[in-house]
C-alpha cells in the first residue's frame, strides 16, 4: 500500500527518496486507474524495499502531468536518483510491472 508523506515539491520528494520511486499519474474518474491500485499493491508487495509506490492526482497536479508529459492513464514513471528512467502505460498484471522495473532496481 502507498504511504502518505508531504513534500514541499515533487523534485524534493525525488531527491530526498533513497530508493526508486514508481510513480503512478492517475485521476479518481479513470476506470483504468481504479483497477490498478491493487496490483499496485502486489507490486509494492513483490519489491519490498526496491521500489516506493507514489500516486499523483493528474487532476490536483496538472503541471506535473504535462511535465512528464502524461497524457494516457493510468501512466507509471520510474524515478531513480531524480531522473525517469521507465514508462509504462495502461493496466497490465503485477509481475509484468515487476519483470520491467527490476532492470532499472
């Protein structure tokens, strides 16, 4: 399950995070996104300490959707030491999201 902190910025919470950051861009009206939250779960389940779960409202945070350049939900981006390093888009099963994301952990 994803663990709620506060952060002056995005960037502060990218450089303060000691492991990499899955960030999943979502919005409360998408379909899709509801149905990845639980196999966000297993992800984070699956990887234990190698990867942090973040969810990020594109509704509330516009400027980082565009930024990012979102512009499918659910879109997954890999954060390590600050910068994307993967991208993935659309609802796919928890060991898939692993099988990607373990060549960047």
């Amino acid at each position: 399950m994803a663990t709620q902190k506060q952060f002056k910025s995005f960037e502060e919470m990218l450089s303060a995070s000691e492991t990499p950051l899955l960030v999943d861009f979502y919005a409360d009206w998408c379909g899709p996104c509801r149905m990845l939250a639980p196999i966000l779960d297993q992800v984070q389940s699956m990887m234990k300490h190698q990867v942090q779960v973040v969810k990020i409202d594109t509704e509330r945070y516009p400027n980082l959707a565009s930024k990012y350049s979102v512009h499918a939900l659910p879109t997954l981006v890999l954060f390590k030491q600050g910068d994307p390093v993967e991208r993935l888009e659309g609802v796919m099963p928890a060991e898939d999201i692993v099988n990607r994301l373990q060549a960047f952990v």
